[in-house]
C-alpha cells in the first residue's frame, strides 16, 4: 500500500515506518520535526515537512501523495504539560487531527490508524483494562485523545472512513537502527540508561508507598516492534474498532530499574522523592480483543528483552540523533 505517515520521525512513528518498508509498503512521512528527528526518518521512505495545524500543509501532502492509508501518530504527549499548557494539546492533538482526516476526505482516502493511549481511561476501575471500561481522562492530554477518538467515529459514520484507534502505555524497546530520543525525556527506562551511561546521577522513583508488592508503581511494558506490529495488522482490519494493546503483565518501578542493573551490568543510583498526582498505582491493559480479531501476539513478553534491545540502541546513540 501507499501509506501516508503523520509523526514519522517520532518514537514510534520511526519505527513502524521502517516495519511498514520492510513489509513491502511504500511510506511518505509528514512531520514538523519538533518533536521528531530528521535522522529518524528510514531513507527509503519520502519526508514531507510541515504542521498539522497549518490546513495548507497537510492537504498540499495528500494531494501530492494520494494515500491508500493514513497512520497517525503526531501528538503532543507529555501529561504534565498538558495540565499547565492544555491549549496546545487541543490545537494539535484535536484540530490538527480534524485537519488530516479533512485532507484525507479530499483525496478520498479511507483508511485511518489512530496512536491513541490507554490514558482515555484515567484512573480505571478494575484490571486489566480492556475495551468495555469507561472513559474518563484525568488531564488534558488523555482528553484529547479521546475527543478525536469521538471525532472519528462520527467521520467514519458519515465519511465512511474506516478507522482503526490503538490504545496503548508504556512503548519500550528499540529495533536495530531506531529507537527512543525524546527532547524532554519523561519515560522510565531511557532515563535509567541515562545513568547506566553515565548522563544523569541518578533516577527518581516517585512513590515508595503504593499497594504494590514493593510499594512502587506497575506499568505494562510494550516493545516498540511489537506496537509496529499490530499498527500494521491494523490496516488489515475489515471494520472500525477501538483496541487496548499490552503484554497482559506489570512491572514494577523498582523491577525495572533491577533489570536494567543487570542488563548494563551497571549500579543505578536512585533518589526517591513523594508520589506524583494521578499515579495509580497499576495500569495493566488487556488485549484479548485484538488479539482475537486482528491476530496479534506480541514477541517480547520478557521485559528484559525489552530493555536490552533499548540498551543496545543507546549503546551505539549515546547522544541520540544528535539533532
């Protein structure tokens, strides 16, 4: 297929788009490189930079492109920005959106994977966390994301757009050649490999306390191939759906932090300071759903796996992509 791929030098953006050529796909990246890397980009794939909020931009992309399909991950992402700036977060996260699913009606595109998050959920009620639960966002970037899930499913019944949204936590992990480089690092295992080389002291762990069993928070780890993944077998999909995505198993802040010890084979020093608002103390999502309908099955279920595919990246990008 010919697909168009908003944040394609992010995170995870890189990294499906280099599955996406790997499985044959031809793949166009649109991004405003603030968040993103140039370097990011697999030279196979074209770059077309411009923003989503400019109307402009994204429909002079389709255009040009006419993609088959769209996959979506340019986002503001970082949760306590969100409560100080939540401005940003709609502009970008709500109506650049509503400006690429209009381009993409233009152009009579039909097909959408949405990046979406497991933060659509706020604090949930029991665990694991799967599609029957409510929605109830605790910051702005979680409402957001839901607020264009909502917008999609009006645009799918009155556009027919065929839509899938990807709901997920904690990305982790690296393929060979791309990996985790945020400008703002606020994720839990490149900060630890951060000391592990030598970049930071120490690491915090917010909250010691928790009903945990060893009072630290548990998160559903997921390697970024294995997200690649089901984004793909997304495009498959015959109808709209909505999917929570995780390896069904929690680890521990202070777990993490242990297998990282042990995979570098250095000492993490750790400071630990009070509990962070909104923290619930485990967020585990269930994906028997998407597993069912779209057969997916995650290859990485060992976190340390996981973590030493994130190390080995490091490893050879100590200073990331250097832009």
């Amino acid at each position: 297929m010919n697909i168009l791929v908003t944040g394609g030098a992010g995170y995870i953006g890189s990294v499906c788009v280099e599955q996406l050529l790997n499985a044959g796909h031809g793949v166009t990246v649109f991004d405003n490189l603030s968040e993103g890397h140039r370097s990011a980009v697999d030279p196979r794939a074209k770059l077309i930079t411009g923003d989503l909020q400019t109307r402009c931009d994204i429909e002079d992309a389709l255009e040009a492109t006419r993609p088959e399909a769209v996959m979506h991950f340019a986002a503001n992402a970082l949760v306590g920005e969100s409560m100080t700036n939540p401005s940003k977060y709609f502009r970008n996260n709500v109506v650049g959106g509503i400006n690429l699913l209009d381009a993409m009606h233009a152009v009579g595109c039909k097909r959408f994977v949405f990046s979406s998050t497991c933060a659509t959920f706020g604090v949930p009620d029991r665990m694991p966390i799967d599609e029957t639960l409510p929605q109830r966002p605790i910051n702005p970037y979680g409402e957001s994301k839901l607020m264009f899930e909502q917008v999609l499913r009006w645009y799918s019944e009155i556009h027919d757009l065929k839509y899938v949204a990807l709901r997920y936590f904690n990305a982790a992990g690296a393929s060979e050649t791309y990996g985790e480089d945020h400008r703002i690092e606020t994720h839990l295992i490149p900060n630890v490999l951060k000391v592990a080389l030598g970049q930071k002291e120490h690491v915090e762990i917010y909250g010691t306390d928790y009903p945990t069993p060893d009072g630290t928070c548990i998160r559903d780890y997921i390697h970024i191939l294995d997200l690649a993944q089901a984004h793909m077998l997304a495009l498959t999909a015959p109808q709209s759906a909505k999917y929570n995505l995780g390896t069904g198993g929690g680890t521990s802040v202070r777990e993490i932090i242990a297998t990282c010890e042990k995979v570098t084979g250095k000492k993490i020093a750790v400071v630990e300071k009070p509990r962070r608002a909104g923290d619930p103390p485990r967020l585990i999502a269930g994906s028997d759903k998407v597993r069912a309908e779209l057969g997916w099955k995650p290859q990485f279920q060992d976190v340390e796996k996981i973590i030493a595919s994130a190390w080995a990246w490091h490893v050879k990008h100590p200073n990331g992509y250097g832009d």
